[in-house]
C-alpha cells in the first residue's frame, strides 16, 4: 500500500493553515488510491495534534530549526521520506517548498511538480495542476518517479473540519549539518496581518493610488476592515506608495487568496502573473478599457478614492 506524506509546517510551534489544508485534500486523495496518509513534521511542534485532521502516523524530526537552512531542511526531509517510505510527498509554496524540498527531491532521485493549484487522482496515481505562462494556460503533471512530489499554493483547498484524536508519533533521526550561515537578527513585522502569500484576502493599489498617504490612508483601512493583507503593484512599489514585500506580481510575491481587490490597478500581464489564480477578483478603477476587467469576477468603473471609503463604510456597517 503506497502512502502520502504531508510536510507540515509551523511556526512558533502552531502549525499553519497550509498543514490542514494539504491534510484535507491528501485525506481525499488517499481515500481514492486507498492509501495511507501521514505528516512529516521538522522541529519542535505538538505532532500528535495532526491526527484529527487525518494522519495516521506522524513522523517528526525534532530539534529547533527556527533559523532556516536549506541544507538542513533537505536533510531533514529526506529522513522523513524515507522512514515513511512515502509514494508521494505534498508541500506548501514556500521557503522550504522552493529550497530545502527540491534538494531533497534531487537527493532521493525523484520527481517533482511545482506551484500547483489542484491535485487529483488519474490512471492509478496523482497528479498536480499548475498555471504556466503567467496564468495564460494549464497544464497536467504526472510522475514517472517515485517519489513523487507536489508543491501547492495556499489557499488551492478549503480547510478541513477536524475529527477528534491524536495520531502515532514516530520519532526520526537524522543527520542534520550544521547551518552555512549564522543569524545575527530577527526582526518581526509590526502588525499581525498575514503574509501575501498566504492570506486570503488581499486589497492591492497600484499607481492611480498617487501617495504614500493615500495607500495608507484608503488601501490600508479598506484592508483593515476586511481582515485582509495590503498589496501594491509594481508601479505602486516603486514610486514609494508601499514597501518591496507588498509587492504582488512577476517580480514580487505569487498570491492565492478567496478575494483579490484591485484598486487602480490596470492589470498589466506582470501583476497578473502574481494574482490571476484568485478566487474572486474585483477590480475598482476608472478605465472601463483596463484590462484587469477581462478577468475580474465584479468590476467597478469608478474613480478608487470615491469608492473605496464608500466600500469601507458599508462593509464596516455590515460586519458590525
């Protein structure tokens, strides 16, 4: 019986909503091949909680890994991997997903499908699906290797509902290398908001935004009262509006999230790149020719700084 390893990420010690998201679907997925689902875990994090979300077995490699290290986390992948004598391996689009995991998958000689947006199961075996050419077509890939494995964006799955209990831990050893460099400082954002790349609710401003002041003082309201995380386009970034990590786009961060607004943003093919595979998009701006509109679910042809107080203060009425 062949079995699928979840890597369940934390951080903090609380895992993330990726771990539970890639749980859930890896549960469906092992229903229909009528395989065994287990999670991976590297460092110091309360493994046993994960059986609730479906993993039988829960193979932890502990030790504090809170300074990243791309070696290590490949070492430490590729222990768990083989003590679970995995078939396939899931992973989130993140750091360990874009450095440590492909090391690991050159270590173990198997295959791998990056930045996916769906799995399923064809012909007896998984497959993921990913966006290609800025989100312009789809394509299907398989394995021919085994292991096989999948990195897959946040948000691709909705999150499971837990079940109660705990699961099996198995503690594995592992050689894990001593880090190649040294952290001199960690410096931790000043707001609670999630990162791009996870959250699932985004408000982005592009150009049209004009200032600083006003990206802070109508993108970043209109966020706040949604519980979203702000956004800018390139154009916003680099004229100042807003900093280097709200960069959304082809050369900023690739985002996921349930619901993307764009405020004046044209939606250039390089800021598509970056958010084509939301949910929902609305795009609010005053060109009804943008072509942001030709992939918004709702589009409002209005001038941002009339609407996004408006949208603000109705939203705000609502939620009260």
């Amino acid at each position: 019986m062949s079995t699928i390893l979840v890597i369940a990420e934390h951080e903090g010690g609380q895992f993330k909503k990726t771990a539970f998201e890639l749980l859930g679907k890896a549960s469906q997925l092992a229903s229909e091949l009528g395989a065994t689902l287990a999670a991976g875990v590297i460092g110091d994090a309360p493994a046993a909680e994960l059986g609730a979300f479906g993993a039988g077995t829960v193979y932890q490699v502990a030790g504090d890994f809170s300074d990243y290290s791309g070696d290590q986390a490949a070492s430490a992948i590729t222990a768990l991997v083989n003590a679970s004598e995995a078939s396939y391996v899931l992973a989130p689009v993140s750091y360990t997903g874009k450095d440590g995991l492909p090391r690991a998958v050159a270590r173990l000689n198997g295959g791998q499908a990056s930045d996916c947006t769906d799995l399923r199961v064809e012909d007896g075996g998984i497959v993921g699906v990913r966006p290609m050419y800025a989100g312009k077509c789809y394509v299907t890939a398989s394995m021919n290797r085994t292991p096989g494995f999948f990195t897959v964006r946040p948000n691709s799955f909705g999150q499971p509902t837990p079940t109660g209990g705990t699961a099996e831990v198995v503690s594995v050893a592992a050689e894990i290398p001593s880090a190649a460099l040294t952290v001199v400082e960690r410096k931790q954002p000043e707001n609670n908001e999630a990162d791009l790349t996870e959250a699932e609710r985004i408000v982005a401003g592009g150009r049209s935004v004009k200032s600083l002041e006003s990206f802070d003082s109508v993108i970043r309201p209109l966020a706040a009262t949604l519980n979203a995380t702000p956004g800018a386009s390139r154009a916003a970034v680099d004229a100042g509006y807003a900093g280097h990590g709200d960069q959304v786009g082809q050369t900023g961060k690739t985002v996921n999230p349930v619901l993307y607004i764009a405020c004046g943003i044209s939606g250039a093919i390089q800021h598509l790149a970056g958010m084509r595979t939301s949910k929902v998009i609305v795009a609010i701006n005053k060109d009804p020719d943008a072509p942001i509109f030709e992939h918004a679910t709702y589009g409002i042809v209005d001038d941002l700084f009339d609407v996004c107080p408006l949208l603000q203060a109705e939203l705000e009425a609502a939620l009260q």
